[in-house]
C-alpha cells in the first residue's frame, strides 16, 4: 500500500507548517507579479500544502499555473529573509489600501478580534495587528514562516490545482479563485504524497459511487446535497443500519423514532435556535395558526421531550439509552458540500443515554467497547479517541465539581480500555468533555468517526428529571454518541477505505453466475435459486456478451464471487470459483460454494 509522507506530530508548530506557509506567501508573490491587478484574499497551511485565494482578472489556465511555479522558485532562489513587523490600524490599512480583502479582514481583527483569517482566534490568544514581508511582498500575517526562503526546497513544492472559492465561503460573496499547492522538505516525500495522491484519487468515493451504481445527486431537480441511492446503494445503507442496529440491542439500547419536524420554539428552549441557527433550514410557517416548525437538524431535544413524556423516571431505570436512525437536515454550504461526506439530508446513528452521575464512567467504557466492536467489523482498527477537556476561561458550565468528575470518569474509562488516546485541554463544548474516535483509513487518512459527549445542561434547560435513591428529584445526565456518524459520511469513508472492494457481508452483489453459453443458463438460474434461498445476494449474467467481457465487468463492479458456469459444471452439479483478485479457485460443489461464502462472511473478509 502506498503510504503518504508522515504527517508531523504537533503540525502547526512544526518546520513543514512554516514551509508550506511561506511557500503561499511566495506564491501570492509570483501571482501578484503576473497580474499586478488581482486582489489577494487568504492564503494558510493546509493539511497536506497550503491555498490562496486570489481575485484574477480573468481564469486561470495550467500553462499559468506553469509560470507561477517557475516564478515561485526563483524567487526561492533569491534567499530572502521573512520579516515580521506589528502595525498600527493606521499603518495596516495604508500597506492594504488597494487590497479590499485585507481591508475588511483588518476591520474584522479590530473589531471582532479574528485571526487573519477572519476566523476566531483559539482560546487564550490575543489578537494582533502583524505583517510579514519577504522580498517585494507584504502579508497580514500572524506567521510563523521559515526565516528565509532558502530553508523552502525548490525542488518539493508543486502548484496542484484550481478552484474556485466563495469569499467566506458565502455564496452571496464573490467568487475568488483558490489555487492550491503543495510543500513538502524533500523531494522524495513529495514524490511520495503524488504516488499517494494517485490513489487517492482511484478511490475517490463520488467517483466510484457512479462507477459501481450507488449513488447520484440531482442539484437541479432534487437540490444541492441531497443523495440519491440506487437499490444497491440501499442494501449499502440497509446493511449498515442493521448491523450497528443489532450490536446496539446487544448492547442494551432502546430504538425509538421521533419524526422529521419539529416546532420551532422547542430550539428556543434547547437553545439550538440561539446557537446553531445557520446551519437549520428556514422555517415553514403554518399561516393558519402561525405556528412555526423546522426541519429537524438534530435529535437530542426530541429524544428529551420522548423521555419526559413517557413519565416520571426513577434512578432504577437508568440508565435509559434511546437510539434513532434519524434524518436530519443541514443546511451546509453549498461551496462545502463534498459527495457522501458532507450532505444536507444525513441520517444519524444518533443515540442519547440518560443516566446518573455516578453511571457516566460505565457507560462510558461499555461504549468504548461497543465501538470498538463496530469499527473493527468494518476493518478499522487504526484509531486513536481525542479526548477534549475543559480550559481556562469562563465559557464552561460553572459547575467545577461536575466537571472534575466527569473529566476523571472518562479518563478512567479510557485507561481501563487500553485505547491510545490524547488529551485534548480546551476543546470540550461548553457543556461537557467529550471523545471522539479518529480513525485512519488503508490510505493513512484521518476521519474522525464516533463520538462521546457528556452534556450537563439541555436536560436541565428541557427539565428533565428522575427520583433519586434519596426520594428527590434530580437532573439526569445525558450521553449523546453517535457511531457511524451518519450512514451518508460513514459509507463515503468505507467506499475509500475499501477502494470499493466491500467485504462480502457488505457487498451490494455477492456473486455473478455466469453461464459460458446460452445453454448454461438454466442451470444457472437453479444455482442462483439456491443460493438466494441461502441469503446471498447473486445475480445471473445472462447478457449476449462473451464470456470474457462478463468476468471482465463483474470484476470492475468489485463483486466478490464470479462463478463460471460450461459443460463441466452443469454435469457435475458444480461451480468454477473466480474471485474478483482474478485468483481462480476452480470447480467446486454449490454447498462448498456457500460453505465458503458463510465463512467469509462470518470472517468480515
Ligand atoms: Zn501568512
Ligand atoms: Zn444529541
């Protein structure tokens, strides 16, 4: 398997950060030359190069990109010094007056206190008015950048692609042109991350979701972000549900179903409409009543109000733990919409546990196990769970004693599991730490998949409560996870992960019959009859194709089993096994057959 270069431990403090921040700063450089009118908007690291985001006067062709790059490494060549330099607003707006982008960014670092980015800063840190200069170009910058251009290695920095990019990512902004690069510190790590980058690409779910006959998006007709699946995109999902639907019930979760819509002022309460209102639909408003509801971004509040409602509670029945496969709506930008993995319409594997303090340890290590089983079924196994604390600073629930508790249970849990985890200072939600599981796919790719969150605040905000051991009422805790994430996101992953080469218990076909001639076909029909009886997914070839074309075809589709069919085979009751390795396993009875196909399975192979 083709490995990308290894990413560094702490990235952005890391040698390669400042390379590939100051190989953007470069690039502007050269593209500021070549079109001495463009706007420059934003240009930071990324996780495998770095991007800036440009207003050209007029598209950008590859032979352009050819001479950017040229250009860029000369200027390499040049050994300039990186200089740093804080500014006055005055200072800052005189440097940027013909820059409009580094205007409003400015305006948005006085005023809002941003990075220079225009995102918020991370906790802790001041803004700052700073700029770098290196050779004839000047940045609104926070740095850090190498300390001269010579520490960039010509020969590891490429110009990759080009995008567009909404300013802000707002679609009502103007679109900018974004080219994209990539830095490494030698140049065989970069020609290490192509050969990677090739696979990838052969991987790339949306383009093996048309390949294998998944899934399609109809924006016109049906609206951006919105998955269409094929039947045997269906079994995909069907077989995924049931899978983790049948581990939860092992694992003691009650399933439940609350609908798609959802009142408006039950947000207000939960506080979502406050906090989470751009990514929710617009409302529809009942223009009789004037009543307002909303498609359902989320479960937890539904899953609070179906827990209140089912009565009073007591500490015996906790803990309670509800799960929904559950539709919920986002209204992601169009921009940020990605294939399988970032949709509008995603269906959660959404869970909630209501239980006591004292409970949140156990429950904690039971789902550490409970997704440990789900993840290693699927064959990822390489994961390291992020587990975010609380930091300084007063946006946490003011309730240390919680907290602390809280903290040590999971930490506990997590020591006990023998996972490798980090600890994250910080990163927790205001309203409870949290874990989440990041798994890494046969690309070495990171995706982070489940997720813990302890959440100390909706059930008191919604009122729930049960009787305690005391005979007094309290507010129970809850535990939201999710598993899969959502089925959408999940089989984009898997369909990577596996290079679309689904296990056979995923396997939207599980074998081809393929009769040599006509006169086969019966016979084939018979075998695909029992085999169907049997539970396996099969399908009969019985197109006018030659027999070639046929094995040809179901090996492009990833199916798992061809099963040739001639004379032989017909008068020995058999089958000739091909697997899609192109291995040929030779004639067998059809009971070998499916002795062999159960034992896969069962084997998750
Ligand atoms: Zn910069
Ligand atoms: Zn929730």
């Amino acid at each position: 398997m083709v490995e990308k270069p290894k990413h560094p431990e702490n990235y952005p403090e890391s040698h390669l950060y400042r390379i590939r921040h100051s190989a953007a700063h470069v690039m502007a450089q050269a593209v500021l030359e070549y079109f001495p009118e463009a706007k420059i908007a934003i240009g930071p690291p990324i996780e495998d190069g770095f991007y800036y985001d440009f207003d050209l006067p007029r598209p950008i062709t590859q032979e352009d990109l050819e001479k950017i790059e040229a250009r860029m490494k000369e200027i390499i060549a040049g050994k300039h010094d990186f200089v740093r330099r804080e500014v006055t607003p005055e200072e800052a707006r005189e440097i940027f007056k013909d820059q409009p982008y580094k205007l409003e960014l400015i305006d948005d670092i006085l005023s809002r206190g941003t990075d220079e980015y225009g995102n918020p800063l991370p906790e802790g840190q001041k803004p700052v008015l700073s700029v770098y200069q290196h050779d004839t170009f000047i940045d609104l910058c926070r740095g850090p950048h190498v300390k001269n251009t010579s520490e960039i290695n010509p020969k590891a920095v490429k110009l990759m692609s080009i995008a567009g990019a909404y300013w802000r990512g707002d679609e009502t902004k103007p679109m900018l042109t974004r080219i994209y690069g990539t830095a490494w510190e030698s140049p065989k790590e970069l020609r290490q991350y192509l050969k990677w980058l090739e696979e990838a690409k052969k991987r790339d779910h949306r383009v093996l979701g048309k390949e294998l006959g998944l899934f399609y998006f109809a924006p016109d007709e049906i609206g951006p972000g919105i998955p269409l699946f094929t039947p045997k995109g269906e079994i995909l999902r069907h077989l995924l549900e049931s899978y983790v639907r049948e581990v939860q019930t092992r694992y003691g979760f009650l399933h439940v179903w609350t609908g798609n819509i959802v009142k408006e002022d039950l947000y207000a309460k939960s506080g979502h409409l406050q906090n989470y209102a751009e990514v929710m639909f617009p409302p529809m408003v009942d223009e009789k009543s004037g009543e307002r509801f909303r498609l359902k971004p989320m479960n937890c509040p539904s899953h609070m109000t179906l827990y209140k409602k089912m009565g009073k509670h007591s500490y015996r029945e906790l803990p309670l733990r509800f799960s929904e496969f559950a539709t919920v709506y986002r209204y992601e930008k169009k921009g940020e919409l990605h294939g399988l993995t970032r949709v509008r319409s995603l269906t959660q594997d959404d869970c909630h546990i209501f239980c006591t303090e004292d409970q949140i340890q156990s429950e904690f290590s039971m789902l550490l196990e409970l997704i440990q089983e789900i993840l290693g079924r699927f064959r990822l196994t390489d994961y390291q769970v992020r587990l975010s604390l609380r930091g300084e600073g007063g946006k946490y629930v003011n309730d240390p004693e919680k907290w602390d508790k809280a903290e040590a249970a999971l930490r506990n849990a997590l020591d006990a599991s023998g996972l490798d985890y980090i600890e994250a200072k910080g990163e927790a939600a205001f309203y409870g730490p949290k874990a989440d599981f990041i798994a890494r796919d046969t690309l070495g790719r990171e995706w982070q998949l489940s997720t813990i969150q302890v959440d100390f605040i909706q059930p008191a905000r919604l009122g729930l409560t049960y009787i305690g051991a005391d005979g007094a009422e309290h507010t129970p805790v809850v535990l939201h996870r999710a598993i899969m994430g959502s089925t959408e996101r999940f089989l984009g992953v898997l369909i990577e992960h596996y290079a679309g080469a689904f296990p056979v218990w995923l396997a939207p076909v599980q074998a081809v019959i393929i009769p040599i001639t006509d006169r086969h076909l019966l016979y084939c029909e018979q075998v695909a009859q029992k085999l169907r009886a049997a539970g396996l997914r099969v399908e009969v070839d019985s197109r006018a194709e030659r027999m070639n074309a046929k094995i040809r075809d179901a090996q492009k589709q990833k199916v798992p089993y061809m099963l040739i069919v001639g004379d032989r085979e017909v008068e020995g009751g058999k089958v000739a096994l091909r697997l899609r390795s192109g291995e040929n396993l030779g004639a067998m009875s059809v009971d070998e057959f499916l002795a062999k196909a159960q034992a896969d399975i069962e084997a998750g192979v």
